[in-house]
C-alpha cells in the first residue's frame, strides 16, 4: 500500500496501524473478506477487501497493486472477487443490492485504478483532501471559549464522552455511520498508533462538547496526523473546532513533529476545510471517491 501511493503522488503516510484499524471494524472478517496475491518469492503484491453493510447501506471496498506487479491484470481479478463478495454480504444483511452503495478510493495520479473503476460502473462524487502545515508556520494556539475547559483525554474515565462527541459530530460526515461504543473503542484505543497523551476533550460544565479524538504520531520520521476533530453543533461557530486543532498540532510540533497533516472531505457541509485553510494548512493532494450502486452493472471481471 506504501508503494502504490508513493508511486501514484510520491509520498505515503501508509502504516501498519491503518490496517488495524481497518481490520477492527466489526463488519470485517479477514479471512472472508480479504485477499492478497504473492509473487514467486511469496512476497504480498497486491491486496483487496470488501467490508460488510454499514447502516447506511454502504459497503466500502479497496483495491491496491505494488507498482512492480502493475498491469498484470491483478487489479481487475481482485475487484471481480471484492465485488462478488459485496453481492453476498449484501444478501447475508438481508439489503437490497439496488439499495447498496458502493465506495473505492483512488489516489488522484493512479490512472490505472480510476479507469478500472470507471470501466465498472463507478462515478466520483467526492474528493477528499490530505492537507499540511509545517510546525515552524503554526500560528499561536488561540484561547479556549468562555465557559469551555479542555483537558487532556483520561483512558477509562473519558472514554464514553470520547464517543458520544465523536458519534454526534460526524453524523454531518458523507455517508456517516453510527458506530457502538464496543466497536468504536475497539478500533480506537486497539490502534497502535493511538496516543492518549496526545487526545484533548473539551467540556461546558460537565458536559463533553468537542474533542481531537484521535491525534496519531505517524511511525513516518518527522510525520503527525491529527485524525479527528469534533464539535458538537450546538457549540459551533464559537472558534471551538480552531482552538482544539491548534493546540493539537502545537502539542505534536512539542514531540518534533516537523510536518502536520490531516484528511478532509473538500465538501464537508460544516466547511472545515475552510477552517483548516485558515490557520495555514494546504492541501498536498487529493483521494478520489468513486461510487456505484451494487445493483447496478456486472458484479465484476472474472
């Protein structure tokens, strides 16, 4: 996976924790859901899954070539069997396959991927961007809201207020999904990468309000990510969502981080990229989202 980004834009934050994360999704199993071709030296050369109906209906797919074995055709006998595999969890869910969204990913400059996803039936309706800011450019961290303290995140205390932020704020995510607290935490604080010290809650009164709910140190030399930012809505609008982002980028910079990034959707309806632009960031490159219905076409090559 690090190679076929750094070979489609020239640079990855790809680790191993990504992964895991995915693979702690409880609609997963990677025994029936995944699959891996290997090469004669039984090195892994490319890899596919299909995750199973969200309660959005959505099932999420990815499809990923090393460059060394691209144009092998590997890409398109994955997708046959990843679509294959979406056919049956939808019937295993008891959903409609007309009813069912499909959704790829596509590093914009691998214009292999974006033609196969195109060839079967997939559209892109959304980009997401990964942006940066170096630690040297940060503008100073700005002051809490009246009447908001922020405190850093306590394991086990702050847990469930941790989520419910999360849960409600995302709901204005594209294609949001609630995820249970089990699920979530699995996910979560079972990442390797998850660092408590580096989590922020901010609260009124006793009441949790915003949070950065999962700032990552990237195994990536000079590398930070800020994974997510929250605000619920009813305290938007206050310079809440700016002052958690700053003072989380201030507090991966005091770690060393040189470069700062994070990923947004450019047609979030809260703007946040525009929050993101404000305070310096820009973005480095662009994720394509292509999307199908399941129902809709052949369920892939053979």
């Amino acid at each position: 996976m690090h190679a076929a980004e750094t070979a489609a834009c020239g640079h990855s934050l790809v680790s191993s924790g990504d992964l895991l994360f995915d693979w702690a999704d409880p609609r997963f199993s990677l025994a029936r859901d995944a699959w891996v071709a290997v090469d004669t030296q039984e090195q892994v050369v490319a890899y596919a899954c299909s995750f199973g109906t969200d309660s959005a209906n959505a099932i999420d797919l990815t499809c990923v070539v090393h460059p060394d074995a691209d144009g092998a055709g590997l890409d398109e006998h994955l997708m046959g069997l990843v679509l294959r595999r979406a056919a049956e969890q939808a019937d295993d869910a008891g959903v409609q396959r007309r009813d069912v969204t499909l959704a790829v990913a596509c590093v914009r400059g691998d214009a292999r991927r974006r033609e196969l996803f195109q060839r079967l039936g997939f559209v892109r309706p959304r980009v997401f961007l990964r942006m940066v800011i170096a630690a040297e450019d940060l503008p100073e961290a700005p002051p809490w809201p009246e009447g908001v303290t922020v405190a850093a995140f306590r394991p086990g205390a702050d847990d469930h207020a941790l989520h419910e932020v999360i849960q409600e704020a995302f709901l204005d995510h594209y294609h949001a999904a609630p995820v249970p607290f089990d699920a979530w935490a699995a996910q979560v604080f079972g990442d390797e990468d998850f660092d408590p010290e580096l989590a922020l809650v901010a609260r009124d009164g006793d009441d949790a309000v915003g949070a950065v709910g999962a700032v990552v140190a990237l195994p990536i030399p000079g590398a930070g990510y800020v994974d997510q930012l929250a605000v619920r809505r009813p305290w938007r609008g206050r310079g809440l969502g700016t002052a958690l982002l700053v003072h989380a980028l201030h507090l991966l910079a005091a770690r060393g981080y040189e470069r700062l990034y994070l990923g947004v959707d450019s047609q979030s309806m809260t703007g946040a990229d525009r929050l993101y632009r404000r305070i310096g960031m820009r973005p480095q490159r662009e994720n394509d989202l292509y999307e199908r219905r399941l129902g809709a076409g052949a369920t892939g090559p053979s």
